[in-house]
C-alpha cells in the first residue's frame, strides 16, 4: 500500500457544524486529504449517538465497536466519520480466509538485483499500526480463534505489537485507531440468523471500550436517502411510493423481532427495490425480484400480506391469492 503522506492531524473541526449535533465538542482532523480517506457520501444521514461514540474513538484513542443488525450501516458510519475528518482508513473483512499471517505478515520471494531472496514482508496489522490510520475490522464475530488473538494484542490502548519472527517491537503512532463492526455482540449465533458468527472471548470484548448500537433509521431519514440516491423519486409521487416501501420494510423488521420470520429488508435492500423499480417500472416486479425471492418459501405469503397492506395489491404468493385458486379449481 501506497504511504500516508500527513501524519498528524493539524485542524479542530466542529462537531455541531460538521454533523449536526447539538454540542460544542470539536475534534482534531486533518487539513489534507490523503489516498487512504473514505469519499464523503452527502447523503448519508448520521445517528447522533454512534456518531458521539465513534467521534470518542477518534479523538480520546477509544476502542470502539459498532453492532447493529445487517445493512444498517456500521461500516459506513465510521468510514463516513473518518471522511469528514480526513482520517484515512483501512477496513479488513475478517472473513475465514483471513489468516494470522495475512494481518502479522509472511517471509516472501522478491527480486532484488536480478537475484531471488526471501523478505519479509509486513502485514496490515503492523502497516496500519505504524501510522495515522483509523483500522476497521468488519465482520468481527466471524473471525478464526487464532486471528482474533493476534488482534487481542493491539486492543489495549497503549498495546505495543511484537513481530516475533523480526525480533521486533511496534509502537503504535499516536493517531492510530481501532474500531470493529460485528452483527452480534460476542454471544453467538443465537438467533440463527448470523451463520458464521462465533462467541467471542469476553476477555477480548472486555478491551473494548464503547460498544454502540445502530439500529435502522426513523422513516423520514429513510426516505431522504433513497430519494437522495435515486433522483427520479424526488416528488411527491416518489416520496409516497419510498414511504410504502419503507413500511413494507418496517413490517418485515417488526416480525423479525417478534421471531415470526427470518428475513428482513435493510434499508440497502430498500434501496436495491427502488433502482429495480426504475428498471421494471413495477413495483411488485421489483419486490418480488429484489427482496421476496430471497425468502423462505414458508414465509413468502405473510410477506405477500405485508406488500398487500402497503400497496393494497395481491401478489401470486399471498394467502389470499392461493386461496383464490382453489376456489377457482373447485368450481370447475
């Protein structure tokens, strides 16, 4: 990877100018852009709360992990923190291909000079330690039990990483930081939802410093993202239509939680069913295509019913419909 160019950040910048929230805290940041920082998103719209937390990540050195449901935007929510700041940043997935060689580093094959020797070559973990770099670990339930103790080491605010086959001790930059995402909070995959997740050791959880909680948007934040994102809804027809897509949506959260079904629509699949609806010019077409299909074959109808209380429109796959047919078949 390419270096950072600014080590320090040089600039205050207010918290209630930059994000909205109502407070006279400012944080430091930095004057220049450099490769590593995330494009700002103009659209996107911050939860004051996480904001706060992530804010504290930044500027008080706090570890902090944000959980939250999938799709409602954690990752995001820090890179677009960082954005604002100019802090750069580095996410790694920690999918069961990441090893503790991939984030320590590994003895490779280089050429140098016409000859071929063996170098070490450094990994992100002690990349990222050595500078400026706000590290996101996403996925952070998901990890291999040998990769989360190499993270273990660095967890510790003033926690100093050792590269044993270099004889090495790294220092962390003074504005290097730490921030996870997870879809559970260490307790495994309770609900069944989360496949993949593992319990996470409460001595490692027990490092973090804030855990937040993000939950999905207020409807009116919701609909000013997807509009945000797809112009051609920008009127009064299209506000009407996101919002009924939205309490499609907000249905399937409610039976999510009450444990009626097993999916639920993210606001990133509300949004995959407007630019669906701009290619099908249909509604249910586009539900069907982007969020239905995806489903139980077992839950499809109650589904169907929540599309039907919003668009007052029966799909093939509702109780009502089936229960047309058979009526039908009956009477011939």
């Amino acid at each position: 990877m390419s270096d950072i160019k600014v080590q320090q950040p040089d600039i205050m910048i207010s918290v209630r100018d930059v994000f909205g929230i109502d407070t006279n805290l400012k944080v430091p940041a930095f004057s220049e852009r450099d490769d590593h920082v995330p494009e700002i998103d103009t659209a996107y719209q911050f939860n004051p709360e996480v904001t706060l937390a992530i804010l504290a990540g930044f500027s008080r050195d706090r570890r902090v992990m944000v959980q939250g449901l999938h799709g409602t935007g954690k990752s995001t929510h820090i890179e677009q923190v960082a954005a604002r700041l100019n802090w750069p940043c580095v996410r790694i997935n920690l999918d069961g291909h990441i090893s503790r060689l991939d984030l320590v580093g590994k003895d490779t094959i280089v050429l140098r000079d016409g000859k071929q020797i063996t170098e070490f070559q450094e990994g992100i973990v002690p990349w990222a330690l050595r500078r400026p770099t706000a590290l996101i670990f996403d996925e952070f339930d998901a990890g291999r039990p040998d990769v989360m103790f190499v993270i273990q080491r660095i967890l510790e605010r003033d926690g100093k990483f050792t590269l044993l086959d270099q004889n090495e001790v790294i220092h962390p930059h003074s504005h290097f930081r730490l921030f996870a995402t997870a879809n559970t909070v260490g307790l495994g995959n309770s609900t069944g939802l989360y496949h993949g997740t593992q319990m996470i050791n409460q001595a490692q959880m027990d490092r973090w410093n804030i855990v937040t909680t993000l939950n999905y948007l207020p409807t009116n934040d919701e609909v000013k993202i997807v509009q945000s994102r797809l112009p051609s809804f920008n009127d009064e027809k299209g506000k009407q239509l996101v919002e009924s897509m939205i309490a499609v949506a907000d249905l399937t959260r409610k039976s999510f939680a009450a444990g009626d079904i097993s999916t639920l629509m993210s606001p990133r699949t509300v949004i995959s069913w407007a630019e669906n609806i701009e290619i099908f010019n249909n509604p249910a077409i586009a539900f069907r295509l982007s969020f239905l299909n995806k489903c139980d074959e077992a839950e499809k109808p109650m589904i169907a019913e929540f599309f039907q209380r919003c668009f007052n429109q029966e799909l093939s796959e509702s109780w009502a419909h089936q229960a047309a047919e058979v009526m039908a078949d009956g009477q011939h």
